[in-house]
C-alpha cells in the first residue's frame, strides 16, 4: 500500500518535515552568526537569508516585498546594507552584493557547513541532497514568484552535500511560500487577512489549495524515492 494518497497529501506531509530539518539547522548556527555578526560588524538579514541568490545574479528592489511577503520595514533592512557596504543599488533599483558582502556569505557557509556537520552527523546527505535537487529543477517559477528570484542556487565549487541539501531545502520552501500566497490570493485575501485567519473551513481549504498548488515537482520523484526522501529527512529531524 503507498505511504500517501498522492502528490498533494506528499506535499502536505513533507512540508512540516522540511521545515523542521531547516529550522534545526539555523538554530545550530545562531550563535556562531551572532558572534560574525559582532566581529565583523556587518548585518547578516538579507545577506543570511538570500545567500544562495545574491552571490549569482541581483535582485530588483521590488522583489523584496516578494521574499519577505509578510514582513515590515524592509527599507530599514535595506538601508542598513547600503550603508554597511555589503549591497549596492544601481539607478534601475538593482541590488548587487559588493565583495565585502561576498566575503560575508561566505563566512554564513562555512558556519552553516559546520552545523550541519554537528546536526546531521552520520547521516547520508548525497543522497536526499540530488533528490531535492531534482524537484526543485522541476518546481514551476512563477512569474513574479520568490522561487524565481532565488533559483538556481549558489553551489560553489567544494559545496558538501549537507550543505547543498539544507540550502535546497531553504529553496524548496519558497516554492511552497509561492503556492501559498497563490492559494489565499484566489481566496480573495491580502496577506494581512492571512495572517489574521483564523483556523476554520476558509483556512482548511486555502491549505488544500497550497497542497495541491505545491505537489507537482514531487512527480519528477518515483514514488518509492519520494518515501526515501520523505524518510531520510525525517530521520534528519
């Protein structure tokens, strides 16, 4: 008998499984960033979060308001990276990493490599670290979408494969964040409204509706490979 129903009830399942691996890793690493931090007297925020992104290719000003959907004060944020000189903004509202703000995703690796090492150790990592690969090759990027603003990733040459799955799975994320605000937008909702619903039908169905928006790319997976990914990552947790 299959472990799920189909796609939509895979995505369902996997999603709380993906969001606690991540999260386990970031707590491992928060310290160690709060110290760089100090040290280096830089802001981590959106060098930390768009990691994978920013070292390949700039992202418009206007993408912000994509990434951190629900978030305030993002020009604060912004400001502070400006004037820290790890961003630049050219006169099309192109944000760019400068060398000092490479330097620093760099550090953020080496700090996310070496908590991985501490949370996933004796774990085989290569292996759901292709199979999250493959799905994400095979997530839609939609139009306007964070996927597509922080697709494909930052992979240097000598990325780990811990390190090249937690990043994947930071990845993947936005691709369920994207179906999400799908969901509530053809509900009729803002992302304020979101927020504030409360659990009940209307909060049931736009989460059926995320699950079914966010399953497809689990289709370039057989379904005994969606069990193993769906297994390893939760003997990851």
């Amino acid at each position: 008998m299959p472990k799920f129903r189909d796609l939509s009830e895979y995505a369902a399942e996997i999603a709380p499984v993906i969001n606690v691996a991540h999260v386990n890793v970031h707590a491992s690493a928060a310290q160690p960033l709060a110290d760089l931090a100090t040290t280096s007297g830089l802001t981590p925020a959106y060098l930390y979060d768009l990691r994978f992104t920013l070292p390949l290719r700039p992202l418009p000003r206007t993408g912000l308001a994509v990434l951190y959907r629900y978030a305030s004060d993002l020009e604060r944020t912004l400001r502070q990276h400006l004037d820290e000189g790890t961003l630049t903004e050219d006169g099309d509202g192109l944000l760019r990493l400068t060398d000092k703000g490479l330097e620093f995703v760099h550090h953020v690796y080496d700090l996310h490599a070496a908590a991985v090492a501490r949370v996933w150790a004796g774990h085989d990592l290569a292996g759901p670290a292709e199979l999250v690969g493959r799905v994400l090759n095979a997530a839609e990027r939609l139009p306007g979408g964070a996927l597509e603003l922080v697709a494909p990733l930052y992979e240097p040459e000598g990325t780990g494969p811990g390190l090249r799955l937690f990043n994947r799975l930071a990845a993947l994320r936005y691709h369920r964040a994207d179906a999400h605000a799908a969901a509530w937008r053809s509900a009729g909702l803002s992302a304020s409204e979101i927020i504030d619903l409360r659990d009940g039908p209307e909060r049931t169905a736009i989460e059926a509706d995320t699950n079914r928006r966010a399953a497809a790319p689990y289709g370039a997976l057989s379904e005994t490979e969606r069990d193993t990914l769906y297994d390893i990552l939760l003997k990851l947790i």
